[in-house]
C-alpha cells in the first residue's frame, strides 16, 4: 500500500500540463482497486490549494472524487501524530504538514508514497517516493 499525497490529487483536479497525466493514471490504479491510503490532512490540503487558486467551485467535486475510491484508506490524524510530526520536522527539516502525513503513514506501516515532491520527501531515506 502506497501513501498518496497532496500534489497527485492536485495535478489532477488542475489538469496539470506536466504532472497531470502520470498524476491521473496512479489514481485510475487506486480506483480500479488499489489499495491506497492518505490522510484528512491531505485533504485538507487540497481544498486549501484550491481555494488559494480561486477554484473554490472545484472544491467540494474533488474532495468527493478523492472519497469515492473504495480501496483508499482515509487515516484520521490522531494528536500523537501531531507530535510525532513535530519530531520529525525538527530532525529531518520537512515543513509540518509533510511530518503529520510521514507520523500517518509510519503509524500506518506505510513506507512508499505516491509523490513527485522530491525537495522536501524524497530526500528522506526511510521514504521511498514513486511517480508514475
């Protein structure tokens, strides 16, 4: 099971001219039934994305697109995954929102995450990324 983050699902709600292709097939693997997780965070994430692009009206269509997929898990992030992340922040320089989502997926048994956000996650050792 992969982890799926925030870029995938905005590259596709945005039609992305480089991303949204490769973006899109990952999530026609989720939906024709594999299994996938991500977090309320990411998509929270989404809608403050979109919001902050003035797309507003895609808003409430993507969310329920991204909770439609029956074999995508949604993890609820839990206060000791707040901490957790605060950690991990600290010791791997990552923004906060990306160490929630690393103590999810941890938590989750989860080491692979569909992502192309090679900054920030794919200079982790312990995370492998995959974008295609």
């Amino acid at each position: 099971m992969r982890f799926i983050d925030t870029n995938i699902f905005i590259y596709v709600a945005t039609d992305h001219p480089l991303y949204g292709g490769t973006s899109k097939a990952i999530l026609e693997r989720v939906e024709s039934g594999e299994e996938a997780a991500t977090s309320t965070l990411v998509l929270c994430e989404v809608a403050w994305v979109l919001e902050a692009m003035g797309r507003q009206s895609d808003i409430k269509e993507t969310l329920e697109k991204i909770l439609s997929y029956p074999s995508m898990e949604i993890a609820v992030f839990e206060s000791d995954d707040l901490i957790v992340g605060s950690n991990l922040m600290a010791s791997h320089r990552v923004d906060f929102n990306d160490a929630v989502n690393l103590a999810i997926m941890e938590r989750l048994g989860i080491d692979e995450i569909y992502s192309n956000d090679e900054k920030h996650i794919g200079k982790l050792g312990f995370i492998k990324t995959v974008f295609q």
